[in-house]
C-alpha cells in the first residue's frame, strides 16, 4: 500500500493548501483518481505567470498580454490531449488557456493570488513608485509612493543643492499618480471573470513580480462587483472623481544615511466615498515595514495639500 493512501483526505488538504501553486496542483492531479479529486478542492491558491512579456507585445492591451503569458507558461500542463492530425483551434486555444480557465477546476477558492511577470509603469532608471489599490465594484482607494535614489557622494550633504523645480516636480507626481490609477484599473478589469465565477472566494490579490503594484479585493467587494457591474473603457475599469492627498520632500535622508530625492506619498480616495480609516492609517498599511514605511511615516509629518480629479 502507497504511504499517502495512509493519510487522510484533510491531511492531504492541508499539504495542497500549503503548497498552493497552481502548476504544481495541475501535475499533482495526473498523479492518482484521488489526487485529481482532491486538488480541486484546495482553498488557497497562487497563480504564477513565468513567461515575461517581451516589448513587442507593448501596443497589446494588459488583458491580451496576460492571456498570451498564460499560453506560453501554461500549455505543457493543460493539453489533455494530442493535437496530431487534428486542425488548429487559436480562439479555443487562447479561451483554455485564460485565467478563468485555468481555475475553473478549483471550485472551493477562499483565498487566490496571481502574479504578473512585471509592472505597468515604464520608470527612469533610480526612479521608485509602488502603488496598493484596493476595488469593490469600483475604486475604493489608492496608495502610491514614489523616490528617486539620490545620486550623492560620500561627504556631500544633499540640501546644499538647489531646491528642484517645483511645478515640474508637481507635474511628474500627477503623472506617477495617473498611470499608477491606470494600471490598477486595468488589473481590476482583468479580474472581473474569476471574481464572477468563484462566490466562495474571500480574498483575491493581483500583483507583479517586480512589486511595483498590487490590487486587493476583499469578500464584500467582491460582492459587489457580482451585484453591479462596473463601468468600463478601453479594457479597463472607470476611475471615478477622486480627491488626492499629496505629501512630497525634495530630498529625504533616511535610516543608515540613504538619501532619496522628490520623496512623494499620494493617498486617493473616491470623491464621494464615506472613509472609515483615515489617510494615516491607510498609508501606513499599505507597504509593510522596511524603507517604504520609513518613507512613509516622515511624509506623514510633513505638510500635504489635496487634489481634486474627474473620472476617467
């Protein structure tokens, strides 16, 4: 007798909750009958894309290249069946082969996070900015941080430069502020399939394996998004009107010495959305410990103004 046949259905459960990858789960399903009935069953999973998207796919929609990453990565483990002597099918090809597709086998989801190959945003070199956004049917809020590593040698003190063009520097910001809102509404899009097809799902997570963004959906928003759906252009979900809170240094010296220039802290709220947790609070929670908390916890000391903008 094989030694797993000894283990209980929940042991094995909690083995495949813990592995979570979905690849992995994929090749365990070809191991026995009762590994393929129990993978589909695991709660927690993680969707990996490992094909990185090469330039030329740059004029492509963030949906479309997504789709064409899965196709790549995914294939080997997905194809049931030869295709000798058997015409080709490149719609059925690009429908298997699509997130929803790929997860359709798992039907007790609680917990689900994928991962794109890389950000959206194109960055200068030394130039920073993550961004945390969190959707229900639309925007809930958005918190963005961005710095240019400072190019300051050993002995120079940075503040005896001048002071940077202030209404360039503005400029910039807003525009880190867009495309960061741009992105997490085109990765709130592609989301919309799973999160309408898997009710039991409480927490889904859409980030990038650089760690330049990430989209959190919880179970109510997810709700949400199931009752009404968003409206959308362009492959991508509407930005509704939202007032901005910005904080910004010219150049900030943190912990160790470390020098970071045009340090900037943007927190985006709907216009007319009742807020629980204040700006502080949102802030702090959005990036976990280490240099972007550093960086936040000064920017929340300074002076900040706010922004108004129009949905797009």
């Amino acid at each position: 007798m094989d030694g797993f046949d000894q283990l209980p259905d929940s042991l094995i459960l909690i083995i495949f909750n813990a592995i979570s990858d979905v690849k992995t789960l994929i090749r365990c399903r070809s191991v026995s009958k009762r590994f393929n009935s129990l993978a589909p069953q695991t709660e927690f999973l993680s969707l990996k894309v490992d094909q990185v998207i090469s330039p030329d796919s740059d004029s492509d929609s963030l949906l479309l290249t997504f789709f064409k990453s899965f196709l790549k990565s995914l294939h080997d483990f997905l194809t049931t069946t030869t295709t000798t002597n058997k015409p080709h099918h490149p719609t059925r090809t690009r429908l298997l082969n699509s997130p929803s597709q790929i997860l359709a086998p798992f039907d007790c989801v609680k917990h689900l996070q994928l991962e794109l190959p890389g950000g959206d945003l194109k960055l200068e070199k030394g130039l920073t900015v993550k961004w945390r956004a969190e959707f229900g049917r639309i925007l809930k809020s958005c918190v963005i941080i961005g710095f240019k590593s400072d190019s300051t040698t050993v002995g120079e003190n940075p503040e005896d430069r001048a002071d940077t063009d202030i209404a360039g520097g503005l400029k910039t910001r807003v525009m880190w502020t867009i495309s960061a809102l741009i992105a997490a509404s085109a990765r709130h899009f592609m989301l919309d399939e799973i999160v309408r097809e898997h009710h039991e799902m409480e927490k889904l997570v859409l980030l990038d394996r650089e760690g330049e963004g990430t989209v959190v959906m919880d179970k109510e928003g997810m709700r949400e998004c199931r009752l009404e759906a968003a409206h959308v252009s362009d492959n991508r979900t509407l930005v509704p009107s939202v007032r901005m809170r910005m904080s910004h240094v010219p150049r900030l010296m943190l912990e160790g010495g470390v020098w970071v220039e045009g340090a900037t802290l943007v927190v985006v709220r709907p216009s007319v959305q009742k807020d629980d947790v204040d700006d502080a609070d949102l802030a702090l929670g959005a990036f976990g410990d280490g240099i972007y908390r550093e960086t936040v916890l000064r920017l929340l000391k300074t002076r900040s103004y706010m922004l108004e903008m129009n949905s797009f």
